[in-house]
C-alpha cells in the first residue's frame, strides 16, 4: 500500500509543473497578456483578408525594442481556385531597405506578373523582415504552407552571423540550432514572453537598444569572427540545416520554391575589420591588391582579391561564398526548387563582372537598378521553369522594362538619404556633407521626411500625386497611382482613381488592365462603364458589348442601347474589312460610326478627322 501511495504521489509531483504552467498560460491568456505570434492575422477593417503580423518577429528578438516590422500586404483568408499565391521569405534586400514599399524586388515582381498576365488572379505577399534570418525562413514555412501557395521565393543569407539568433549577434541562444528552435517556441506562448520579461527586467542590457546606435551595431555582439573559426562554422551549419529542413517542408507538400543566392558589394565596399596575420589572409591587404590589379587592367585577378576581401572580412554582415555555395547546391537536391542566379544576373550588368557601387547602395543593398535585376532573375527562372510563363516566352528588355517600374524620383531620393544616413554611423563611419542647398523641390522634400520618418509614405505619395495632376503631368501622376495599388491591391477606390487618370491621359492599355482588376473586386456599373469606353477607345468594339450589355440591364440614367447597335455594326465591318482590307468605303463607314459617338481615336485609325 505504501508503494502505491509514493508511486501515486512522484506522478503528481511529476505532472504537477507540467499543469501549473498549462494553468498559468490559461490566466495570461485571460487577461491577455502579451502578444498574439501568429505569422498572419486578420485585418480590421477588412475581415476577409489575411497579412502579416506586425510583432511576428518578437519570436526571435531576445530585446523586443530591436524588433523590426514587415510589409503589410493583404492577402484573401479563403484563397479561391483561380488565384496564383505566391509569398516572398527573406530578409532586409527582401523588404527592400532602405526604399521599402515599390523599391523592393517583389513589388517590381508583382508589377511585372500583373502587366504580363493581366487576366489572372495573382497575389504576391512579401513576408520578409529587416535582421530576421533562416531561422524565420525555417519557422515560417509551415504556417505559409497553410495558406496554400502556388509557388514561395526565398532571398536570404547575410543575416546569419548578427541577425536575430545569429550566433555573433546580442541575440544568440548559442550555437545549438536544438535550443534556438525551442526558444523560438517557448517565445510564441504567454509564459514564455513573461519569463522574457522577466529577464530583461532583471538583466537590462542599454547598449543592445540604444536608439543612438543603429540597428546594425545594436545587434553585433561579436566584432571578429574569422574565417573558418568556430563561430564562423557555426553560422554556415545553422544556415544549412535550416534552409535543408525548409526546403524538406515545401517538397513534402509539393510547393515550388525559388530559392535565389546573396549578392554584396566586391569592388567599393573596403574589409570592415581585417584580421592580424600574413598578407595573404588579411582583408585589408588583399582589397588594396585587387585595387592595383583592377588598375593595371588584370580583371580576373582583381575580382579574385576582391572576393578574397570580402571573404577575409572579419565583421560579417555580407555573406561568405560558402552560404552561396550551399543555396546551389540544396537547390539541386529538391526537385521542387528553382535555383534563381541572382548573383549571375548582377555580374552581367556590373562593370567587368565584379558587382560595386553601380549596383549597391552599400556594402550589401542594391539599388533600384539591383532590384529590378532581383525580379528579372526570377522572371527568367519562371519561364525556364514554365511557371506561368511559357518556357519560349520572349526576353526582357530591360532598360523598357526598368523604366515603365511605378517609380518615383521620391523612391531614389529616399533611399540615397536613408543610405547616407546609415553610413554616418559605425561601421562606415563617413560623415555627411553639408547640404548648402535652401530651396529642395517637392521631391527632395518629401523623401528627406520619408528617410528620418517624419511623414508616412501614403501623405507623402498623396502630396506627389496632387502636385503632378495639379502640374498637368499625367503620366508621372498614373506612375503614383499605380504605386498606390501595389500598396493597397483590396482597395477600389484606388483603381478608380488610375482608371480616370488613364483615360484622361489616353492611355486606355492601361486604363483596362486597372479597370479589368477593378471590375473583379467589385461589379460596380460605373466601371463596366469604364470597360465599355476604354475597349471603345482602343478599337475594340467586341470586347465593349458584354460590358455595355451590364450597363443596358442596370437600366441606369444613361441608355447604351444607341452605342451598342453602333458597336455591333463596327464588329460585323471589321470582319468584313480583315477579308478585304482594300475596302475604302468599309473603313469610311466605320470612320462615321466612331465618329457619331465622339470617338475620335478610334476614327482616326480609318480615315482621317
């Protein structure tokens, strides 16, 4: 009886942690305590949509100050049979620091798949964040498998030695992925974040969240960490078994991923910190060798150096070759993964193939230009891989292509400032010059308050869009329009803002890409209107009559019969003319339909006004 009774009571005493802790996060979930983790929460003002949570990276940061947030892009929480879902994992490049919103690569990429596919239905929702790295791209992947993506683009790499759980960063749990990956759970649940409270309360540490130092140097803890020692080790094996067991994830459910490699500044970002010893092994020696080479004209050579440089660099914020060399080769090792050569692609367009400042901002971002490349690397692996493309599907033109990106001169500007005022601090350390300059356009305005946040992007975008359709400039206000849709892709009003202004600008392609998007958020008759005219404008009568059929049926103010007889007689002329081309009393009698409904673009194709 007795060996019952204390085998009875070592179960209890067993199980009893086990259920005060169960019961204590059962109290914080009462009071609500805490943070809610998920990846993805509902939006507020529109429930049937999906984004990011904005505190999903207090996961990972052990000081919840340095925490950074992500794009807000909204995806539907049922996701429709027709709709291609694509999401985007990633780190600082991802975002697309320091221009953010259509600066970074997967907007110009959701740009690009819209205008060569308008019909379709396509979301594109970028879940990167600024200091996360393959710990989140690890933790990440079974909730975005549970949104049933067709297709996921994974960029990251330069964060594994002082990202958050990097192992040379304030935030490491250490070298044990094991632990790491356990904190990072223990942190998803209340208990977990009041035992962080705790902590930091007791053990308050000012310099790892001193806003007067950048997030860079507030997340080093590890200045040097040379190459092949054991720390260096340690990030290269923490990035390959993450990234290994990601990639295991998506090929067991069978989603595509593209999985692109790192690319930093070679040529015009000197070592941060070089190393004591021999010549051959020192940062700085080796850059001051690839400089005389590229002197003297020996290119190979002088890339050699280069890359031996950065390699060499003891504070690792840029990516060693060995992070590129595993992304290739577990690319190869899933049949589901598309190895995306981004590091090619930059090579192509740098000068003598070695990547500088032509392309980067700094040591590790690219500029406009670097992104562009980032969406055309991964355009050229859709299409080799037929994923939505065809696999014949012409080549890019892209200087044509760079130029039509929704781009602004606020977008560069806030990023040469935002870059400006990252180097003034450690590690560059470059001071800024004076700016002598009394009278800045509105331009330089808006984005110095963009770059130190004194104005949010949306009041900054509304004020350019004014200014230009003030100013007449119509194409520059529709290039602000469009901006404003890949923001805010679920918002109505925002098309038919770009529909009014593409019509008045005569640039009815457009006009109907937007209008065609429009229609499908909502059936509204007012832009059925917009389709009927828009078709009509550009010659297309026979794309028009389904539209003008919805506006007969709303029996609105206005009777479409007229124009709808108007546009069957030039349907039934067209098809006549494209057997008889020659036909010069055909091409009159359409040139006088058009011109009874006041269509004179259309007329002016058949005769002349």
């Amino acid at each position: 009886m007795k060996i019952k009774k204390d085998w009875y009571f070592k179960v209890v005493a067993g199980f009893l942690p086990i259920i005060i802790l169960f019961l204590l996060e059962g109290g914080l979930r009462m009071i609500d305590f805490g943070n809610d983790l998920s990846l993805f929460i509902q939006d507020k003002k529109q429930p049937y949509l999906l984004h990011l949570n904005e505190k999903v990276s207090l996961r990972y940061f052990l000081q919840e100050k340095n925490a950074t947030n992500g794009n807000i892009e909204r995806f539907l929480k049922k996701k429709p049979q027709d709709v291609v879902r694509i999401f985007v994992q990633g780190e600082s490049t991802a975002v697309g620091f320091p221009y953010f919103h259509n600066g970074a690569f997967p907007r110009m990429l959701d740009y690009r798949l819209h205008k060569d596919f308008p019909d379709i239905n396509l979301e594109l929702i970028n879940l990167s964040m600024t200091a996360l790295n393959s710990y989140a791209v690890y933790d990440f992947a079974d909730e975005i498998i549970a949104q049933h993506p067709d297709a996921v683009i994974i960029n990251a790499g330069h964060n594994e030695y002082y990202g958050a759980l990097g192992i040379g960063s304030t935030g490491t749990l250490g070298s044990e992925i094991t632990i790491a990956r356990l904190g990072v759970e223990l942190r998803k649940t209340k208990v977990g974040q009041l035992l962080s409270k705790i902590l930091a309360a007791f053990f308050p540490d000012g310099n790892k969240t001193d806003y007067d130092h950048t997030l860079m140097e507030r997340m080093v803890k590890k200045q040097e960490i040379p190459l092949e020692s054991d720390l260096y080790k340690g990030g290269i094996k923490q990035y390959e078994k993450n990234l290994d067991e990601t990639l295991a994830k998506y090929e067991k459910v069978g989603i595509r991923v593209f999985l692109t490699n790192t690319v930093c500044n070679l040529k015009d970002q000197k070592p941060f910190i070089s190393v004591d010893g021999p010549d051959s092994l020192n940062a700085s020696y080796c850059f001051y060798q690839a400089d005389l080479a590229y002197k003297r004209g020996d290119k190979k050579k002088a890339k050699e150096q280069y890359m031996q440089a950065k390699e060499l660099d003891a504070l690792r914020f840029r990516a060693p070759k060995e992070i590129n060399e595993i992304t290739e080769r577990l690319a190869r090792k899933y049949k589901n993964v598309v190895f995306v050569d981004v590091e090619r692609m930059f090579e192509g367009y740098a000068s003598d193939s070695i990547i500088g400042k032509e392309l980067m901002l700094e040591h590790l971002h690219p500029n406009l230009k670097g992104h562009f490349l980032i969406s055309e690397a991964l355009v050229k692996s859709f299409k080799q891989s037929s994923f939505l493309y065809a696999n014949n599907a012409k080549q890019t033109d892209v200087e044509v292509e760079f130029k039509e990106l929704p781009l602004t001169a606020v977008d560069s500007l806030c990023g040469e400032y935002a870059t400006l005022l990252l180097k003034e601090g450690w590690p560059f350390n470059e001071t800024i010059a004076p700016d002598d300059k009394k009278d800045k356009s509105l331009e330089e305005a808006l984005a110095g308050g963009l770059a130190v946040n004194t104005i949010k992007w949306e009041v900054a975008m509304y004020k350019l869009l004014k200014a230009f359709v003030a100013k007449g400039d119509l194409s520059r206000a529709i290039k602000v329009g469009e901006a404003f849709i890949l923001e805010y892709p679920y918002e109505y009003v925002m098309y038919e803002q770009i529909v009014n202004l593409c019509i008045d600008a005569k640039e009815y392609n457009k006009g109907i890409r937007y209008a065609t998007r429009a229609y499908k958020l909502k059936k509204e008759p007012v832009m059925a209107r917009q389709l009927a005219i828009l078709y009509m404008k550009s010659d297309m009568p026979e794309k028009a009559l389904p539209f003008l059929d919805i506006l007969i049926t709303a029996n609105g103010r206005i009777d479409f019969r007229p124009m709808k007889e108007i546009a069957q007689k030039i349907v039934s002329c067209k098809k006549i003319l494209a057997e008889e081309p020659g036909n010069v009393e055909l091409k009159q009698e359409i040139f006088v339909l058009y011109s009874k409904i006041g269509n004179r673009e259309a007329a002016a194709k058949y005769g002349n006004i």
